[in-house]
C-alpha cells in the first residue's frame, strides 16, 4: 500500500499477520453529538441482551423491531472469506448515506479507495477475535466545508453452525444529508475501541479504548485483549 503525507500510520494487531492503518488527517476532538451517540449506545445495550450470558450471540436470535431508534442506521453483515463482507441488511440512513440500496454489496462500498483496504482489515480483526470495535470516521461534505462525522460499530454474531460469520452494527453519521453520495475515511484523530470477547462481561469492566496519540509519525494501536 503506498504511503502518503496526508496520512498517519498505526500498526494493526491481527491474528496472524500484521497490518497498518492509514488515517485521514481531520480536525481535533472528534466526537460524534449525544444524540447520535445514544443510537450507538442503544443498538450496543440491545446486542448485550440478545447475549444473555453467552460471550457471542446468535444472529438468529436478533428482532430487528427490538432495535428502535437504532434501526436506521443498523446493519447485518456476512462474511465468507476475510476481507470478503457483505451487507444483508441495511437501515433507511444507510440507503441514504451511499444514495443507493447497500443489500448484497460489499461492506468496503461504505469506504473511501483511501480508507477502504485498512477499514476491512479492521472488520476481520472483529470476525476473527471476535471483538466489538469502535472507530471514528469522516466523510467529506464538499469544499469549503466541515467534514461529517460519523462512527462504525461492529458487534460480532455467531451462525447457525457456532461460527462468527455475522456482524450486527451501525454507521451513525451527525447532521443532514445532501444529494449526494458519502464515502468514509478514518478520522486523523481516531480512538479505536478494539474489545476482545473472551471474557465473561462482569470481567471486562473498566475496558477501555486508549487515544492514539498523533504527536509522532509512527502510530501504535493499543488493544485491550482483557
């Protein structure tokens, strides 16, 4: 992958290979407004409940009605192969976001050619710990203009045969839409929040995701495997 001035670099932990995340530069403190915060939260909580005790649950057991004012954002995804996702399903706001139905297309079409590669190495880290994952992105709103802010959240389902080959989420972007289609890039300040399931919830309390600190050219992700 070519490196370029505009972006930071962060070593990215995988299972059995390395890889590195490309950041687009954006402003400080990035953080999305309540509201679309509480969505996240909301679509986590409701993720949390379908567990019910188990460390993964099933994608069979998920009532999109149950998902309320996270629905529009929300989204299932499947994955075959890594680096191989596709969008089961998708909430009007992402119809929205892409200007186009998202169903059978892949989960890269959400990201910018820039972004794109690092982005799915990010969602096989999900599938393959598995791990919720948290990351703050921006999209551009044209010349002139304040970039979007939005963020990803992967929450990792399980099969009908025990596999995590399903990945309930959301990508939650603030403020209006216009007529146009969005694309996504990482936000150059981002926090990733990488939690790896293989714990008990009651003993991954206190986990927490670490800033990046964006003062040295060379980027270390820190992930907190419980």
């Amino acid at each position: 992958m070519k490196e370029s001035s505009m972006f930071n670099v962060i070593d990215l932990p995988r299972r059995n290979t390395s890889s590195r995340v490309h950041t687009q530069a954006a402003a400080p403190g990035h953080r999305l407004p309540e509201a679309e915060r509480a969505v996240l939260k909301l679509l986590e909580d409701d993720w949390r409940q379908i567990c019910s005790g188990e460390i993964v649950p099933s994608h069979a057991q998920l009532d999109p009605h149950a998902l309320h004012n996270a629905l529009p954002h929300a989204f299932l995804l499947h994955r075959t192969a890594p680096g191989a996702v596709r969008i089961r399903v998708a909430g009007q706001r992402l119809h929205d976001l892409l200007r186009m139905d998202p169903r059978g297309m892949s989960f890269g079409s959400f990201f910018s050619a820039a972004a794109r590669d690092t982005v799915m190495d990010i969602v096989d880290t999900a599938f393959d710990g598995p791990a919720i994952v948290g990351l703050p992105m921006t999209a551009s709103r044209g010349l002139g203009r304040k970039p979007m802010q939005a963020e990803l959240l992967l929450l990792p389902m399980m099969d009908a045969q025990g596999q995590v080959t399903r990945m309930m989420g959301a990508l939650v972007a603030a403020g209006p839409l216009s007529n146009r289609p969005y694309r996504f890039d990482i936000a150059g300040d981002a926090v990733l929040r990488h939690d790896t399931l293989n714990l008990p919830f009651v003993e991954r309390r206190g986990i927490r995701a670490r800033p990046i600190p964006t003062d040295k050219p060379s980027l270390r992700l820190v992930v907190d495997n419980g």
